[in-house]
C-alpha cells in the first residue's frame, strides 16, 4: 500500500482554511496544538496524525473524505457528498435558489 499524500493533505487543509478565512492561530487554538505545528502539517514538514485530523476537520466543519479525496476511493464523489451536506443545512428557499444556479452552470 502506498504512503497517504501528506502534502496534498497539508494543501487542502491550508486551502480549506484561508477559504474561510481562518489563521493557522485559530486552527491552532481549537484543536489544542500550536501555531508552529498547524504551519509545519500544511506545509508538510511533519504528517498530521489521525486524531489531530479528526480535530481539525471538525474545527474547519468538513468530513476526513474531503481531506483526504486523492487517497480515498470511493464510487461517490467527495465533492458530492460536500455539497449534499451544505445543502441539507440551507432552507428550503436557499436549496430551490442553489439548484436553478446549478442549472444554469
């Protein structure tokens, strides 16, 4: 079995964080580690464990799927299930307004 893609892992965090505009302090705070080690995971100094990763995919609100979508082979789309369980949460108004968007891309 290959070795996990700790980069891409490291990446997508990063990517899912500044998207939220969250610092790597905030991260850092929620998940009980410090600044200097969220910075060397989402640079890939050190591999991030698998609590730490459950920590922060419920810190930055996505699934451990989402994060690791390269390594995880599954016949649903990661981005799939992302954007079912964004919908499920919106009202009914914001889903009928999500779909005819969708509709028009």
């Amino acid at each position: 079995m290959k070795e996990l893609d700790f980069d891409f892992i490291g990446q997508r965090i990063k990517e899912v964080r500044t998207d939220n505009h969250l610092t790597q302090e905030y991260l850092a705070n929620k998940t009980g580690v410090n600044v200097s080690h969220i910075s060397n995971i989402e640079t890939n100094k050190v591999k991030v464990s698998l609590t730490l990763l459950v920590q922060i995919c419920n810190a930055l609100g996505v699934t451990v799927d989402y994060l690791l979508e390269n390594e995880y082979h599954n016949p649903t789309s990661v981005i799939e299930k992302e954007l079912l369980n964004m919908v499920k949460g919106m009202k009914k108004e914001k889903q009928e307004t999500l779909l005819r968007i969708a509709k028009v891309l």
